[in-house]
C-alpha cells in the first residue's frame, strides 16, 4: 500500500488527525483514507408496520443484498432513495447500516420501555419500533428543530407506541427506571467522513478531550435510569478511545453494579473489553463504536 506523503496528507486531513491515529498504524490510516473516497453504499430498513420486505420489493425493484446484522435491512443500487414517494409515505427508512447496530444490540423484548436519550432525527428510535414489541419508547431530544424531524419521522412511519420529549440528556427526570435505553452520544463524528470528508480537516483532538468530559456525565445519567438487570448501550460514530472506551471504562470504574457484555452481532468487527468498533473496510460501511451495559 502506497504511504501518502506529507504534503499530499495535509490537503485530506488535519495534522492533528494523523498525530492521534499513528498509534493507530500507517496501514489503518491508509485504509482510513482510502474508503473515504469509496461511494458509500445506500441502505434502508422496510417498515415491516405497513409493509413486508417481499411486498416493498415487488412494488419497487431495487437490486438488493440483505444487511447481515439487522432483520429486515438492506443495501440498494438506489442513492437518492430519500427522494422517492416510497420513503416519503414511510414503507422504507434511510439509515446508515453500522448505525443500526446500537439498536440491535438493545435486545429489546417484548412489555420494555425503552428510553432514547439523544434520539433525533428517529433512525434509531423508529428502528427499535420496527421491532414491533408490545412497549413503549420514550424518544427524547433536547434541540426543538431537530425534535421537529423526529416527531414527523415517527408520524410518516406510523409508528404509534412512542413519546416524544425535549430535555437536556444530562438532566432527564428521574420519575422511573426503564428496561433498556440507548445513548448515541454527540461526539466528533470522524466515522462519517464517508459523507463528509471535511471533518478530516477539521478535527482536533482537543475537541475529543472536552466531548469526552461531557458524555461521562452522559453515561452516568443514562445508567441511573435504568432498571436493575436493564440494558444501556452506548454508541457513537468516531475513532477516538476517548469518546468511546474511555467513557465506558469512567461508568464501570465508578458503578460496581456496572457489567459490560459481549455483543454478538453477524457483523464483522474488532472487539475489546468495552464493546466493538466498525471500521470501513470490515463491511463497507461507516465507522461506529457500540457498546452493551448491564445494570446487575
């Protein structure tokens, strides 16, 4: 594999990128930047609430491959699939496929309340109903005009068992504990640099640093609110061990009662003592880091 040279590295990503990932090794980095420039591929999830997969693709024939790690999921030859009346009535959802699995690693049952706590814009919240479970989902969202699009998400896709609310993810109301809940934190986003190549240039590890701070507190909050033996996983889409093995290594140092468990997802991907991370070449996907928190 060629090795960029200095000069060419500057032009596609900050210094401070390459600075942090050389711990990473040059090959990592190389195949980091590599995929970059490969089209990502589209998929979607069928809204087995208002249509099977085999009725949606009868109606519409897209060239289709089933997505390993999540039912009912797809890659298809469609790029501007957001476009088509089909998603714009709701028989199918966009969604990135390694964005869809901190909700498969969930392991929702059915009578849960769930409780999405930065849910915005939906995927995550109406892939979860998707299950069709008898429950509930608390979808929350603390800004109003990203609120907006989940409401209407979860309208278009008519999904019925959801709640809609507006507070700060550090500062939910503690009335009642729930079966699972589901932090995708904010957080640097280097992992979507496959639709936006401007965050390489951008990014600056002082900005992991000050992020990381925010959602150990986060964390902490999400874990509270769960009920003994429930479910939290914790997922974002970026690279830094700070925002993702650190922050789950902060919750199970300061709560005894905090376990980690293993994720096992038909999906290819690199597992530690924290969770798993999805790297582009694994699966031709973006980047994500999922992990799985039960509260003994």
């Amino acid at each position: 594999m060629r090795i960029m040279q200095k000069t060419e590295r500057s032009k596609i990503a900050s210094s401070d990128f390459f600075e942090y990932h050389k711990k990473f090794g040059d090959e990592w980095t190389e195949k980091f930047l590599e995929y970059i420039d490969i089209p990502l591929k589209k998929s979607i999830r069928i809204n087995t609430l208002k249509i099977s997969p085999g009725e949606f693709f009868k109606k519409f024939p897209y060239e289709h491959t089933q997505i390993l790690w999540s039912d009912n999921t797809y890659f298809i030859d469609e790029r501007k699939i957001g476009l088509k009346i089909e998603h714009a009535v709701g028989l199918c959802y966009a969604q990135e496929a390694s964005a869809m699995l901190a909700a498969e690693a969930l392991d929702v049952a059915d009578g849960n309340v769930v409780l999405d706590l930065c849910a915005a814009p939906g995927s995550k919240t109406t892939q979860i109903a998707m299950k069709n479970f008898s429950g509930t989902i608390v979808a929350n969202e603390l800004n109003l005009k990203r609120a907006q699009a989940l409401i209407a998400n979860i309208y278009r896709l008519g999904i019925t068992n959801c709640i809609v609310t507006n507070y700060d993810a550090c500062k939910f109301p503690d009335l009642f504990k729930f079966d699972r809940v589901l932090l995708d934190a904010p957080c640097s986003s280097l992992g979507t640099s496959r639709k936006n190549k401007e965050i390489l240039k951008s990014w600056e590890i002082k900005f992991s640093l000050a992020i990381s701070k925010v959602q150990k507190k986060m964390i902490s909050d999400a874990f509270n609110h769960l009920k003994k033996d429930g479910i939290l996983v914790y997922s974002t889409c970026t690279t830094p061990a700070e925002e993702n093995e650190d922050v789950v290594k902060f919750l199970t140092d300061n709560n005894s009662d905090a376990k980690v468990e293993e994720i096992n997802l038909n999906v290819n991907c690199e597992k530690n003592d924290y969770g798993i991370r999805v790297y582009p070449w694994y699966n031709n996907t973006e980047t994500a880091f999922v992990s799985k928190i039960r509260k003994k």
